[in-house]
C-alpha cells in the first residue's frame, strides 16, 4: 500500500524523489521564497533561490529559454524601448533630411523624446 504524506501543503507520493525533498528544504532554509506562480509543467509549489526555481511536486525546473523569450518579449514591448526605438529611426531621418525647417521639427521632437525617455527611467 502507498502511504502518502504532506509536504509543503501537498500530498505527495512516498515514491517522490527523496533528493527533490531534501533540496527544496535545504533552498528554504538558506533563504529561498515559494512562488506564487505555480510550476508550468504540473502546476505544483515551486522554490526560488538565486533565480533557480526547483518545483517540489516534480522537481523541474522551468526551461531556461523559455523563461529568456518571455523576459526577452517582455523588455522589448516596454514603453522605454519603443520611445528608444523610435528615437533612433527619428535620429536617421534627422540625417537624412536637407531642410532646415523639417530639420528644426524633428530636432524638436527628439528633445521630446529624451526627456520622456529620462523621466521615465527615474
């Protein structure tokens, strides 16, 4: 018969990975967090530590790139990098254009554009 036991607010096999246990239970004692979001793959409680996260239901770690691709997506949708963005496609027309007046307009718009860009770093 298997004899189930609470670990971590689950119920878990016995059969579970005795060094899963014992890994997650040295992360926290070292001053690991438990996550919120639950583990993509099971959904289980998961440790962070260092930015490592450990699931304790089945000991996976979230894929690495994966976790790049969304961080990645998510810095270049920021409002900062748009603003940076279009800062340089307005510094490549300022190049390109002959007329002063135009010139002055975009010139104009690029000081914007900083100053936007600076305050929202702050």
């Amino acid at each position: 018969m298997e004899r189930n036991t609470i670990f971590l607010g689950r119920i878990t096999s016995k059969n579970m990975s005795e060094d899963i246990k014992k890994k997650a239970i040295e992360m926290l004692l070292s001053g690991a967090t438990l996550l919120s979001e639950p583990c993509p793959y099971c959904k289980g409680v998961r440790v962070m530590k260092n930015g490592d996260a450990l699931c304790v239901s089945c000991g996976k770690s979230p894929d690495k790139e994966l976790e790049k691709n969304t961080n990645t997506e998510t810095q270049n949708d920021s409002p900062i990098k748009k603003l940076e963005q279009k800062l340089q496609i307005m510094t490549d027309e300022l190049s390109n254009e002959k007329d002063p007046e135009k010139q002055q307009t975009i010139l104009k718009s690029i000081n914007l554009l900083i100053d936007t860009i600076s305050k929202l770093k702050k």
